[in-house]
C-alpha cells in the first residue's frame, strides 16, 4: 500500500491529531450541539441563527385542559374537575388487518379535550404506535404510546394540540387478525384517514 | 495547517448535519418502507449509503493510498462482506445495538483510518497493524450501524430475510456509485502537483471530521 512519501514525525501526528480534535470541538460546541440538541454553552448558535431548541421545548406540551383554554373553546377548570364544550360521544371501529398489513384509526380533537379508549386485537399481538398529528400536518407527528407485539391497549388521552389522535397498528403475524377500538369522549368523530 | 484547510474543514463540518436528518432516515421514507416491498428496501439502502456520510467518509480513507484499482476491489470488498455480515446477522437476529453508541465507533473508525493514513501508528508505536484485518473489523462496526437503521422501523417479519437482502444490495449498489465519484475525484486530484501536500492536510480533515461524528453521537446518547 502506497502512502505519504515522507513520513511525518510523532511531534507533527500528535499536533496534527490535537488540530483534528480542536477544531472538532470547536464545531461541535457552535454549530453541530447548537443544532441538533439545542445544546449551547458559548450563546455562538443563538447569535448565528443555527441554534435550534429541542423537540420536547419547542412544543410544550399543554399540562391540563386549562392551559388550552381560550382558543379551542374549551372551559378553564380547577381542581380534578373537567369541563368540556364539545358534545359526549362513544364509538366503535373494527379493522381486519392481513399479514404483514397496517391501519389508521384516529379521533379528531380539539387541544385539551379527552377521551377514554380500549383497543384489543383478536387472532395475535400487534405492533402499536398510538400517535397524533397537528391539523398543519406539516409539523409532522407526535408519538404518545409504542408497542410490539400487544394484544390491547387501555387508557385515557388528553389531546396536546388540535388535530387527529390515534392508532397505528400493524400485523406481524402470518395469519390475519382483527382489531376493535372503543372511544368515548369530547371529540368531532373517529374515522379511518 | 494553511487557512484553506481550515475553510474546508469548517465547510465540511458545518455542512454534516445538513446532509442527513438528525438521526437515520426521515419520516417519509419510514412510511415508504413499512409498507413498501423489496425494491423500496433496495432503493433505500442505497440512499442511505450514497446518503450516508459516515460511511463514505472512512471509504474515502480506506482508498485514499489505493493506486492500483486491484487494491481497491480488495478493500471495499472486505468492508462490503464485514458490514453485509452484521447488517444481516444484527436484523435477522433481532439483536439491538445502541445505535449513537455504535455510530460514536463509526466516527472513530475514521479517526483511526485518517491516523493511519498518515503512518501514526508506526511513528507512535512502531508497528503497522494489519490494514486489510481493520477495515473487515471496522465493516463488520459499519454493518452494526446499518442493522440499527433498519430496526427503527416496525418491520413485518414476515418476507423479513428478502426485504434484508435487498437492503444490503441497495447498500452495495449505492456503494459502488458512490466510490465510482470518489475514485473520479481522486484521480484528478492525485495528477495535481499539489496532491503530496495536501493529503496530510486532506487526512487531518478527515480525521476533524471524525472526532466531530464521535462527538455528535455521543452527546445524543447522553441525552436522548
């Protein structure tokens, strides 16, 4: 194997590789953390543009109902106490998924409404990310609940922001399995996207 | 260092993360693999390679002293069968490697080959350790970080072991374009009289580079 024609000496290998690692450094502090952490110690990626804040920073996530008053309408509350504006409902989807294949079911809710759900599948586990997205899809979405293999998932949901809450499930199995979600709750409708 | 090593470096380094998303494949082509067959897993293995930084960079390292195309052939093949092995044993398997972790030794495989380059080992220790043995270690490191690329996706086990195989030969073919550009670059590149004294500049670049992929995917594992 061919290589450097005069070899450098250890003093110059040991400088070159200390370079190599300042001027790593240097970049990782101002523009590489600033970035993609939101880490900035020097204040250098705010001043430069580059600085960008976490994902869990950038977008609160509302701590009740309350805070997400006003806008959707719906009631400041106190306490344990949950009032809503949008009318009561209860729903049941099915979806009968084969091998290998996946579905969408989810809710359309306005921030800090809540729901009540139940899902369970029949004929094996599936795989689950129980995730939303905002009614500006271009914000991408957020993943709230993920799973393998699950045979049913229980529990209540408080939207964080205005937009399509639910499921995705897929079937890993090599035979075909069915899954049925119940829904109850302040929401406009549940529906497959 | 001459300052227009210093540009490029910052050039280089500033547009690292640019390149990618901040962590393996975007959103879209998450969705594009879930539900898409073979050719989507061929198609996105070789994105990813041609895509993928960290990879390119300790190709451009392993051939950077290669003249002779034989040697070339016999070096991206070793790293070729080193990253197939993990990248297929690592899914099919199931085994989960933390993949910051994994692309942290990523970035230090570059290091180590831009140290190497420029016949550090020897200065330092003495000895040459064997080239061909590090980039069939360092490929089989490499296949680790692929098979963790792959695992962020639900991927339905049934039809797994072709969908794998595909992916492996989109890596391989996007390899072989992506060195194909490298190769071309490097070749007029070596004609300059400038090329002897700006390869050890080019190797501590290089090797900048590296350090600054250690650091970035540490920092994500301290606090993702």
């Amino acid at each position: 194997m061919s290589t450097l024609a005069d070899l450098p000496s250890s003093g110059r290998l040991v400088r070159a590789t200390l370079v190599a690692a300042a001027i790593a450094g240097v970049m990782l502090v101002t523009v590489i953390l600033p970035a993609e952490y939101g880490i900035d110690p020097t204040g250098i990626g705010r001043a430069t543009g580059l600085y960008r804040a976490p994902e869990a920073a950038a977008e609160p996530l509302p701590t009740s109902a309350a805070s997400a008053a006003g806008a959707d309408g719906v009631t400041a509350t106190a306490g344990s106490l949950f009032k809503s504006v949008t009318p009561f409902r209860s729903d049941e989807m099915s979806v009968t998924l084969a091998s290998g294949e996946g579905a969408e079911i989810k809710a359309q809710m306005a921030a800090g409404e809540r729901l009540i759900f139940s899902w369970t599948s029949v004929g094996g586990g599936v795989d689950v990310d129980m995730h939303g997205e905002s009614l500006d899809t271009s914000a991408g979405d957020r993943s709230y609940w993920t799973g393998e293999f699950e045979a049913d998932g229980h529990g209540a949901f408080e939207a964080p922001m205005t937009g399509n809450h639910g499921w995705f499930w897929q079937n890993l199995n090599d035979t075909p399995v069915t899954v049925t979600v119940k829904t109850s709750g302040f929401y406009t409708r549940l529906f497959r996207p | 260092m001459p300052v227009v090593t210093l540009v490029a470096t910052l050039t280089l380094l500033m547009g690292l993360p640019a390149v990618l998303g901040a962590h393996g494949v975007s959103a879209a082509d998450r969705a594009f693999m879930e539900q898409g067959g073979v050719m989507a897993f061929l198609y996105l293995g070789a994105k990813h390679m041609v895509t993928g930084y960290d990879h390119l960079l300790f190709l451009f390292g392993v051939i950077f002293f290669l003249y002779r195309m034989r040697d070339v052939g016999i070096y991206v093949t070793l790293f070729a069968v080193g990253h197939s092995v993990t990248l297929l044993y690592g899914v099919l398997s199931g085994t989960h490697v933390d993949a910051y972790l994994v692309d942290a030794v990523i970035g230090f495989s570059v290091v180590y080959k831009a140290l190497d380059n420029l016949g550090a080992f020897r200065a330092w220790f003495g000895v040459q350790p064997d080239t061909k043995a590090a980039v069939f270690l360092f490929g089989l490191i490499h296949g680790f970080g692929l098979a963790t690329k792959l695992q962020d996706f639900a991927l339905p086990r049934a039809g797994l072991a072709p969908k794998i195989v595909a992916f492996n030969a989109g890596v391989e073919i996007g390899q072989v374009l992506a060195l194909a550009a490298i190769l071309l670059a490097m070749a007029y590149w070596r004609r300059t009289a400038a090329f002897s004294r700006q390869a050890f500049a080019a190797n501590v670049v290089v090797m900048a580079c590296g350090f600054a992929l250690m650091g970035y995917q540490l920092t994500g594992y301290f606090v993702s």
